[in-house]
C-alpha cells in the first residue's frame, strides 16, 4: 500500500474558509476528534466493529514511544520527500505558514494570521511572534520568503511543489510579514502552504541535520533502521508535545509488526491488515478511520461491452458494497458510490442511494438483457497482485458478478504491469484498485475529464468536461464545492466505475497511550499522544 | 531398514511401507478424483454470516475469511495440486528417459554436451529456476507445470543415465548387440524395464518434491491464481489469521504433510519390493 501510496501521493485537506486561521490549535486532544467521530473512533470509545480496550485517563508528559513505519525514508528533505511514509514522519519535525488539522481543515503554525486581496492574487501573512527553528533560532520574514521561493522554484527554475508555480514574487513587507503575489487564482493553493519553513540557506547546506519548527526535533536516521525525534521545548503551542522522544522504527513485514507490537517492542502501528486488526484487538487499543484512498472496481469505458452504459450500471447494481465492506474491510469501511472522500464533508455527496449499497440482482440482469447481454459476458479482472485487500475484493467480486450471469476472472499482474498495462496503456477490462486523494479536494474527479492523462478508465461524458470547465474558473471554493458535487453526480450517473469503498485506516496503540488523531492527510502526528497517569 | 513381519504365522513378510504409503496416497487421491466431480460445499460460495467458523460436523475443517468452506476447497486444492505435480513428473520423467536413455547408452561428445546443459540447468534451486521461467512466460497454471517440469528434469535425466551406464555393458545387452539388435530396441524394449524399479522410486519422490514446489509458488503467489485454491495459496492466505483462526492453516497445511508422508512412505516401500 505505501508504494501505492507514494506513487500517486498523498495530502488530501479538507477546507472551510479561505483567509483567517480557525480558533482552535489543537492544544488539547479532545477537541480535535471531531473528523473520527463518523466511525465512532475517538480517543473515549471504540469503533463498533473493533474491540479492545481503550486508555482512559489523565495526560502525563515525558516518556518514550517507538512507532512503526512501513517503509524507509526517501528524504529528510521536506520539500523534496515525495514518499506518503516520509511526509508522514517528517510531519512532526516540519510546519509551513499553515498547518493541516485532524478535522481537515487548516490551522495557522508558522503564520499567525493571512488574508488573501481581492482580486485574489495577493496572500499576505503575519508571521507569529517568537517561533523558534530547532537550532533556538528565531523564524525571520527572511527564512520564510527562502522557503517559499525554494518550494515555488523561484531560486533557481526548478519548481519543488508543482502547484506553487504559479507564485511570481515573495516579498518581505516587515520583519512580521510576507506577501506571496501569484499569477493566477487558485483557491486551493492555501494547501500548498503547508509546506514547511526551514531557516534560510539551510538546504544548500550539504548533508545538514533538517531544522524545522515542529513539535519534535530531528536526533538522528539510519537507513533502514529508522529515524529518531526528540521534544521541541521551544514549540509555539502552550503544552505540546507529550512526549519526550519518538523513535520511528522502519518495519517493513506485516507479521514481524504483529509481533513487536505483541512484544511491546513497538507502541504504534498504523494501517493494518484487517487480520492484523483482529489479531491485535484482542490484546491492545485498535483505533480506526476512514483513509484518504477511494477504492473501487475500475471499468475500462472504452471497450465492449463495457462501453455500453447499461452494461455498466448493471455492475454497478450487481456490486454488493456491504460484503465488500465485511470480507476486505472487517466492517469498518465507508461504503462510496464516487470519487471523492467522505472525510470532505463540505465537499462529499452521499451517492449510494443511486445503485443501492446491496446487491440487485434483478435490476442489473434487466439492463444486461436490455443491453443484449441476457447470459451476461466473460470480463477479466487485472489486480495488482500485490496489494492483498485489492485481490481480496476482486475475488468477492468474482462473485457477486457470477450472481448475475457475468463469467468474471481475476488476472494477478504485478505492480509494474498495472502501472504499464492498466494505467499507462489503459489495455484492460476492468481492475480492482485505490486512488489516493492529493492536496486539493478536486483532485480524484480531476483524472475523469476526458482529455486528463489520469483518465485511466477512458471516461468521456461532454456533460462532466462541461463542469469541469466550470470548476477551473471558479474562484472560490464555495462554488467549487457545488460543482464538485456536480461531478460526483454524473460520475455516478454515467456509472463510470464501480466505486466501493473508502476503507478505514486501522492503528494498533498501546494500551497506555491516548490521544493518538487521525487526519485526512497522510500523517502521523505524535504531539497530541500521551502516556495516560496511572 | 527392517521389514515388519506381521504375518509371521503364514510366514510371508508384509512391507509395512508400501502398505501405509499406498493406503495414505490412494486416499489423497480418491478425495481429489471425488474434489473434480463433487465437492460438500461450493469452493467459491461466500458467506458473510459463517466467516472463521471453527471446525464442526458441518463445516470439517471450519471456514476460511470468506465463509467459504475450507474442506471443500482443500478437496478441490490437492485435485489441483496433485495434477499438477503429475503433469510436471510426467514432463520431466518422459524427457529424462529419452535424454538419460541416449546420454547414457551412446555417451561422448552427445553426452557431454547435454549433461553440461543439465548440469548448468540444475546449478539453480528448482524453486529458483521456477521463478525465472514463470517471470519470463507468465503466471498460470500451464506455465507452472512448464517450470516445474524443466526444474525437475536433471534429476531423472541423471538416474535413467546412471542405470543406461550400469545396464549398457551387462552381457543380455552385448549378446543383443551382437545379435543385431536395433539401437532403438535395445535402448527401450530391452534396458528400460530392467530399471523401472529404481525409476518408480525417484517419480515418487518427484511427485513429493513437486507437490511441495507447486505449494512454494502458490504461497509466493505466481502459482494457481484465485479464487482457485491449491494447498500452497491456502496456506499462503491463511498465514495471516494463523493465531486467531488456526484450522485455517492447519488444513492445508497438514494435508501437505500427509501427501508427502504417504508418498515418501510409498516410494520406501517400493524401494524394498525391489529387494
């Protein structure tokens, strides 16, 4: 999944309003629950389907937790990691002007406040006073317009955040505060400042330790062993972090995770297997979320007899989400019927009602049979062969599609040849896999505009490139927001693809540990964790 | 070794070994022969409701993470496996005759060649070996057998060259020479029953080894592709719910070491029918 994860990559926020910083900093645990609650996850109870015993407790500081990452990290560079397991650790060491927040939307760190002109094309930010980078250093104005620049390719052509190319000018107005002039408006690019302020200079320094402003402070990496942070006395929110040291271990074999965790080696593992899951409920805190990938049966629109709309929706009416979700999600998936993450509320239309989140079997003969397909077809599935959940829904999906008279075989290919074959060269029928949500809610429906190099599923609706047009020259998110729920619409309609599940991200914590916080962007945010007083 | 006497009063030695080896791989494959035709529950049926249900009268060997039953799918599985293991010892034994036969018989510059070739061929682990096949032609039941079948060839190339060796200057086969009888014949109508003893025993063991090599690619995923099961690819999804639901891999797993034992048992006892 983390190559996956990494490949498409990663960030996803949620968004609420365009200039201004929301009150709350997240400086207590409690109230930054609020995205988790639809699983019926928070840090007092556990979700339906997961049993274990959850800490309760007061909060105490120091102590040491080690956590366990999948995979080895590609950078220690924060604007030029591109791994989702990277962000995620380098997340506790870096901030931006902005700052991802559990219930998606985004918080000032290094900035204390922005406002963005009218015109929008100017973003101005106040710095906050008295944020210190790890070396005890003051963040100046200066530091702040290197990093942008770096991140916009303003230094030397060579744009490290492709969505902040469109920055032309950083100027330094004070020592307290920088304008960003951009030629073009986009609403989304808030987002990109997320990316993280480092002191001026600083990445020219060839082989430096990484210094950011975030709530632990870089000790030391060894490759494929794993990378070490300690608490940041200085950090700018009152109280946080807990913890006095983190050390991330890099565990790359799903059983030898099970085990450490058993063993207590390890306190915190994220997205585990749903076997892993019920393994480890038994003995310690399994918590869970929905994730930021959309999974789904893909449906190749360009070939027969997929490229008949009837045929499509009958998969779609033979699709029985439920099972899906008690066979490959242990119960803790959210059922979607589009492109688009249910985390995103403001964003998120719930669709399932078109289909039904059930089987039927009658509906989707009758349009197979209309169709002139009454003893249904042969339709090869290709599943990457790697990713057990993606071949496990395939199989249940053999199923189900038997049910209705479609003679349905899996195809295990590897990794490489899906990335070729189903993505590239869009040489498929169908395909079972997950897209992951990038840093602006529009980015799953932006690959099914027909002429988008992302259209893997060659799906051509005039009706959804017409919206999209629309979506381009919006310029604020509100209307954004309308259309994107337009999109969802006919996505849905034109029963593009065989969406099915948002599946939960699981994490196994140590039974004396709270206020572990799921976000819906890919990171692991050790500062709000705690060990509980016994 | 030692032959029990169980019968001493009749005075006639049983071969304990054949008996049990026989009696267990004759089971296997009664309930694979059955697995083609019927199974007690469909292999590919899921249930949501009888998911990891524990071992009972109406479920044998429980359910797997589908419901599915997991009695019924290893039937199906060693049906699988067990063709497979035949068709690649019959690949490799029918190439090892004709290449053992010839090498053997004629040797010189043919039999220095083409044992060069087995021997580079078999400087690879056979799983090895596989693995490079199947990555150059493809996953699949047809290529697994292709693998194997190459993989398994030097060692019966190897066995029939042995006793052609052995057999080629014995007296009956001069005699025949000098009678003027044609290469062909002698090679195959006179030599090869005289070794078929030996032969039973290494296609035994073969069978054994492919068996346990099919289960090895299914578990590394690049054998038999779901939803149909062979004892490896069982095993291979059940290592996950190894400690929550243990029949889940004991099925498959003590299967396996029943047809390995069964038929170890059995080439032992053909091994002493020989003496």
């Amino acid at each position: 999944m983390k190559k996956y994860l990494s490949i498409f990559f990663v960030t996803l926020l949620a968004l609420t309003a365009l200039t201004g910083c929301s009150g709350s900093t997240g400086e207590s645990s409690g109230d930054n629950t609020s995205n988790v609650s639809n699983t019926g996850t928070t840090q007092a109870g556990t979700p339906d389907n997961v049993t274990g015993v959850t800490a309760t407790g007061d909060s105490t500081y120091g102590g040491t937790v080690v956590v366990g990452i999948q995979q080895d990290i590609d950078s220690l560079d924060p604007h030029t990691a591109t791994a989702a397991g990277t962000k995620e650790v380098l997340f506790n060491i870096f901030e931006g002007l902005v700052k991802n927040a559990p219930n998606g939307d985004l918080i000032c760190a290094v900035a204390e406040s922005y406002s963005l002109s009218e015109d929008g094309l100017v973003y101005t930010f106040n710095l906050r006073q008295g944020v210190k980078f790890h070396n005890g250093n003051l963040v100046t104005a200066e530091d702040v317009k290197y990093s942008i620049e770096r991140c916009a390719g303003l230094l030397d052509g060579t744009p490290l955040v492709s969505t902040m190319k469109i920055i032309t000018a950083v100027d330094i107005v004070d020592e307290k505060t920088v304008q960003v002039t951009v030629d073009s408006v986009n609403p989304e690019l808030i987002y990109s400042f997320t990316n993280a302020i480092i002191p001026n200079g600083s990445a020219d320094v060839e082989g430096a330790d990484p210094i950011g402003t975030g709530p632990f402070r870089y000790v030391s990496y060894t490759p494929q062993e794993g990378i070490v942070v300690e608490k940041n006395e200085d950090y700018w929110q009152e109280g946080l972090p807990y913890l006095d040291r983190v050390e991330f271990k890099i565990i790359t074999d799903e059983e030898t995770a099970t085990l450490e965790l058993k063993a207590g080696t390890i306190q915190l593992y994220s997205y585990l297997t749903d076997a892993q899951a019920t393994e480890l409920s038994k003995t310690m805190q399994v918590l869970a979320s929905p994730s930021s990938t959309v999974q789904a049966l893909f449906l190749n629109n360009a070939v027969e007899p997929l490229n008949d709309v009837r045929v499509r929706q009958a998969i779609l009416y033979a699709l029985d989400k439920d099972e899906i979700n008690v066979f490959v999600g242990g119960g803790d998936a959210t059922v979607i019927s589009s492109s688009m993450l249910p985390s995103l509320e403001n964003f998120y239309v719930d669709l399932n009602d078109v289909y039904g989140t059930g089987a039927n079997v009658d509906a989707a003969k009758q349009l197979l049979t209309e169709a002139g397909y009454p003893d249904g077809f042969d339709l090869v599935i290709s599943v990457p062969s790697n990713y057990p959940v993606h071949m496990q829904t395939a199989e249940v999906i053999v199923e189900q599609l038997k049910a209705v008279g479609i003679n349905a075989v899996i195809d295990a290919i590897e990794w490489n040849t899906w990335l070729s074959d189903v993505y590239s060269n869009r040489e498929y029928a169908a395909t079972v896999c997950a897209l992951t949500g990038d840093s602006t809610p529009g980015y799953l429906l932006s690959r099914f505009e027909s002429t988008s190099s992302k259209n893997f599923i060659n799906f051509a609706s005039e009706e959804y490139d017409e919206v999209y047009a629309k979506v381009v020259a919006a310029t604020t998110m509100e209307e954004r927001g309308e259309y994107y729920k337009e999109l969802q619409k006919i996505l849905v309609d034109e029963a593009g693809t065989g969406f099915t599940l948002c599946i939960a991200n699981k994490v196994a914590v140590a039974n004396n540990l709270a206020g572990y916080l799921f976000y819906p962007v890919y990171v692991q945010d050790m500062s709000t964790v705690y060990y509980v007083a016994e | 070794m030692k032959v029990f006497n169980l019968s001493a009063s009749k005075g006639k030695k049983v071969n304990i070994y054949l008996i049990i080896g026989a009696v267990m791989t004759s089971l296997v494959f009664l309930i694979a022969i059955i697995g083609i035709f019927w199974t007690p529950y469909s292999t590919t049926a899921m249930s949501a409701r009888e998911r990891f249900a524990a071992p009972s009268w109406s479920h044998l060997f429980g359910t797997d993470n589908f419901g599915r039953d997991i009695f019924s799918r290893v039937m199906k599985a060693v049906g699988t496996s067990a063709l497979i293991s035949v068709l690649v010892v019959a690949i490799s034994a029918a190439v090892g005759i004709v290449l053992g036969a010839i090498t053997g018989y004629f040797g010189g510059i043919v039999d220095s060649v083409v044992m060069r070739v087995i021997d580079a061929i078999n400087g690879f682990p056979s799983i090895l070996l596989a693995l490079v096949i199947i990555s150059i032609f493809g996953k699949g039941r047809q290529n697994v057998v292709l693998a194997l079948g190459i993989a398994f060839t030097p060692s019966f190339v190897r066995i029939v060259r042995g006793e052609f060796i052995r057999l080629r200057d014995a007296d009956y086969i001069v005699r025949a020479r000098l009678m003027g009888v044609t290469k062909p014949r002698i090679l195959f109508v006179h030599i090869l029953p005289n070794i078929f003893s030996t032969f039973w025993v290494s296609v035994t063991i073969g069978l054994n080894n492919a068996i346990l090599a099919e289960s090895g690619l299914s578990y590394l995923g690049i054998g038999v592709q779901a939803p149909d099961a062979t004892l490896g690819s069982m095993l291979s999804d059940a290592q996950g719910y190894m400690s929550s639901s243990p029949w889940y891999v004991l099925a498959p797993g003590l299967t396996i070491v029943w047809i390995v034992l069964g038929m170890a048992m059995l080439s032992e006892g053909i091994g002493k029918f020989k003496k």
